[in-house]
C-alpha cells in the first residue's frame, strides 16, 4: 500500500487536525522554557480520535493506513516532537490488537477503549542491576487464572498520559526456560504509579519517566506471550521516531525561517545589506529544506514497507514465509533511514545557527530545544549498530535483530 492509496482521507485528517496542531505547536516554546508537560495537549488529541486512527471504521476508528498515519506523526511533531512519541508505545498496542483481531482473536474491546479515547504507554525498559537476558517485574499467577504485577520500569514513554500500560515483563513460575509476556496494565489502579523522573536534555515532556507496579492486578485475558506479539513490532517502533525526527528537521527549518525573514542586524562583510538577502543565508537554508524534504520521504518510505507487512495479517498463518521476508525488508529500510534520517537531521538542527548571529543562542528563542530533542530522540536504538546490521545483512544475508533487550553486562 502506499500513501497516494489513501491520499483523499489523509487530505481530509490533515485539514481537519491542522488547526488543533497549530494551537499545539504556538505553545510548545513556551511548554519546554517553562518545563511543562503537554498533558492538556494530549488530552485534546485523545479527545479528537489521534488514538484511534488506526482502528477500523466500524468499530469508531478512521482505519488509517501506516504511511497516513506516520504523515500525521510528522505534522504532529512539527508542533511538538514530544507528543508522537509520547504515543509511540500506543501505537505499537494498537497494531498488536490489529494483528490479533485478524488472527481469529476477538479485540472488540480494546477497540472500543481506543475510540473512546483511551490510550497505552510503554513500560519496557529497567534500570540498575537488571541483567540484558532477563526482566526483574514479575507477573505471578493467582489461583483464578489472573496475575500481579510486580516491579518497576524506567523509559515509561507515554504513560503518565495513559490509561494502560503496556508492560514487558517474566512469568513466574518453575520452568528451566525463563517466560516473558506482555502484560497490560490499567495505571488507574492505585497499585499503578507514574513518576515524571525523567532527566533527559531533550523530549522533555514525552513522559519517559518511572513507572512502579506493586501487585498491579492483571486479567489473565491482558497477557500475551511475547512470542504471540505483532511481528513488524521493531520497525513499527522506529518508524515512529523516524517520523519525530523528520518533524523535528521541519520544525527547526520554520523556526529559523521565521528568525532570518525578521533580522534587521547584519556583519559588515555580510554578502547583502540584509540577512534575508544573503546567498551564503539562503544556501543554507535551501540545504537544510533539502534535507527536511530527504528525512521525510525517507520516513515515508519505511511506512510503506512496513505497511505491507500489516497487509499481510489475514493470511499471516497460511503464508509465514511471506510474512518473515516482508518484516525483514521492513527492518532493513528502518535501519537504513535511521542512520540517513539522524545524520540529515542533527545536521540542519546545528548548520541552521550559521544563518543567525550569536542572539540565536538566546535561551528565550529556545532554537536549542531542535537539536537537543533531535539528539535524544536519535540516541534510541543506537545507529551506530545500524549500520553494522544493514552491512551484515547485505554481505552476509545476516538477519537482523528483531527484538533486544538493554541492561547489565559481565565485565
């Protein structure tokens, strides 16, 4: 499928959230000098249907394709990149319940939730002493079937907005084989704690902080063994801040657009009189517009194939070896545009300050706030292994990883 299949409603969700995003994005300079969080903002995209975009009409979504989507991730992060990403771990429940309800698995209820606003948040990682080949939360199974949760969760992207919390986490029990699950948690449940703790430099409202469940109680029907999860998982996440970053380059590029049109003070070996006039200016900018436009059809290039892997969620049973080639070219192109998109993108986010003087450095401007969210969001799923994958898998027909785990290692 490719975006032009679906380009009349895309048109039509462009325009009809186009002034929702604009009232976002005047306030997003001030959110990020006065260090707030966009919970306001992501109570109105909820309120408007962002987070049921993907569910099918007849159960309240607008059955959006993935490249329709990731073209309203971008508009969105334009405004402001905290906000996709804070709904980067949504987006990835949202597809597993897509990919379930094909498979013959009733998923009417999570729909339902969807369209009526509710949205998930991530809670992968941990910190400390956990080790890289195990989880240290526990799901412990009752005597009725169901589960407590037990642990904590750092990275929890999301889910201080969120209604659910879509958990990584090991089954207790005997066994010689550690069991690992995806359980999903209502954080309204006062065993449910959400923590802004988050310490970054960049995406300070993407609600990456701490979230602790202290015998959080779980349906058994909310745990999914993690081998039963949606398999284009990995792509799907890094599409998303493939398309953060794509929204940040444009952001940065209107932001410094908007600075060299209003500069009156110029050098005295300046080319022009004006700033505005200068061609060294304007080659730079016309470079970094070049970039924005390489960073974004790359993105859109990614949504593609990894809408063809979800093309596929009907017959997935029937056709495995299709399936498995189709998520491995989507892995691979993910992996190429990170390492393109990252590098265009903190590019244009440091060059675009040549076409200032030293007041663009001003914090008020917060032009800063580009590069800074660019680099934090760039230092996910780190690129420099990116390349090494993509080289192997070319060479060597080396597959490549399709999920990882981050933690301590033997030294």
């Amino acid at each position: 499928m490719s975006i032009t299949d679906t380009r009349p409603l895309l048109e039509e969700l462009r325009a009809a959230y186009g002034p929702l995003l604009a009232e976002i994005g005047a306030g997003a300079l001030q959110r990020e000098l006065d260090d707030v969080l966009p919970d306001q903002e992501v109570r109105r995209l909820k309120e408007a249907g962002f987070g049921a975009l993907r569910v099918p009409t007849q159960y309240g979504g607008r059955e959006v394709s993935i490249p329709g989507l990731t073209q309203l991730w971008i508009d969105l992060a334009a405004a402001d990149s905290n906000l996709p990403q804070a709904l980067r771990g949504h987006a990835a429940l949202v597809e597993d319940r897509l990919w379930q309800h094909a498979q013959g698995r009733d998923q009417r209820v999570w729909f339902d939730r969807f369209a009526a606003g509710e949205i998930a948040g991530n809670a992968w990682s941990e910190v400390g002493p956990t080790t890289i080949d195990t989880q240290r939360t526990m799901l412990t199974g009752q005597q009725d079937g169901s589960y407590l949760l037990s642990g904590s969760k750092f990275y929890a992207t999301g889910t201080i907005y969120a209604e659910w919390a879509d958990v990584y986490a090991r089954i207790d029990g005997p066994g010689a084989e550690p069991q690992f699950a995806i359980a999903l948690v209502d954080t309204r449940d006062p065993e449910v704690t959400v923590t802004d703790d988050w310490d970054g430099f960049g995406q300070r409202g993407s609600g990456s902080g701490t979230t602790t469940f202290d015998a959080a109680p779980v349906p058994a029907e909310n745990v999914l063994p993690f081998g039963e999860r949606f398999p284009y998982q990995t792509a799907l996440y890094q599409l998303n801040l493939l398309a953060v970053l794509a929204g940040i380059g444009r952001a940065a590029l209107d932001d410094f657009v908007g600075h060299v049109q209003q500069r009156d003070r110029n050098y005295s070996h300046a080319n022009a009189a004006r700033v505005r006039d200068d061609p060294q200016v304007l080659a730079r900018i016309g470079e970094a517009s070049a970039a924005v436009y390489a960073a974004e059809a790359a993105t859109l290039r990614v949504a593609d194939a990894v809408q063809r892997v979800a093309d596929l969620a009907p017959y997935a049973a029937g056709v495995p070896d299709r399936v498995a080639a189709a998520n491995e070219a989507a892995e691979i192109e993910s992996s190429q545009a990170q390492v393109v998109v990252t590098e265009l993108v903190l590019g244009l986010t440091t060059s675009l300050f040549d076409t200032l003087g030293a007041s663009g450095t001003a914090l008020a401007k917060g032009l800063d706030r580009h590069w800074r969210n660019a680099r934090t969001v760039a230092s996910h799923n780190p690129r420099i292994l990116k390349a090494r994958v993509v080289g192997g898998h070319l060479v060597n027909g080396t597959p490549p990883p399709y999920a990882w785990a981050i933690g301590r290692t033997e030294r």
